[in-house]
C-alpha cells in the first residue's frame, strides 16, 4: 500500500487560500493503528521504513514510525497536512 499526504501548508497557522501542496508519498506500507490519539505506520520492509523515516522525519517506535500530530494535521520534515490517505496498490 502507499500513504499519500495532500493539502501542506508550511505553518498549522497559514491562511489556505488554495489547496495547498502535496507531500511526500510513503510505499511499502504495511499497516497503520491507531493507538493513544498517535497513528503508527508500519512498512514490508527496512528499506521502506528507512525511506519513510528520512522524508518525514518521523519517529521510530518499535518496528513502525509515529506519525507526528500537531491539533488536526501530521506533521513532517516538509510542513503541515490536513489531509492523508491510505491507497491499496496493484
């Protein structure tokens, strides 16, 4: 599967005027729970998950990589995105 994020602002304040920019694409995933308010994203395999890690900066929990929440958007290296999706591919 991949993780799609879309609608990026640079700041959780921005005035969207627009739709905002797309951020990165995540492959390999695995999986996703849901635990404490905090998405986990788990990948196939250490390749996806290391590449995963770099692009979002993320942090490494167990075997999967938190998803950084900041009110109603993750947060990642390249901004704020109020939106995500979660695409079976194949």
């Amino acid at each position: 599967m991949k993780l799609r994020l879309y609608h990026g602002r640079n700041t959780p304040e921005q005035e969207m005027d627009d739709w905002g920019f797309e951020g990165a694409t995540l492959f390999g995933v695995d999986g996703i729970i849901w635990t404490y308010g905090v998405p986990r994203v788990f990948f196939i395999n250490d390749e996806y998950f290391n590449i995963a890690r770099e692009v979002t900066g993320w942090d490494e929990i167990a075997d999967g990589l938190e998803m950084r929440v900041y009110e109603d958007l993750i947060k990642t290296k390249q901004g704020y995105f109020g939106d995500w999706e979660l695409i079976k591919l194949g």
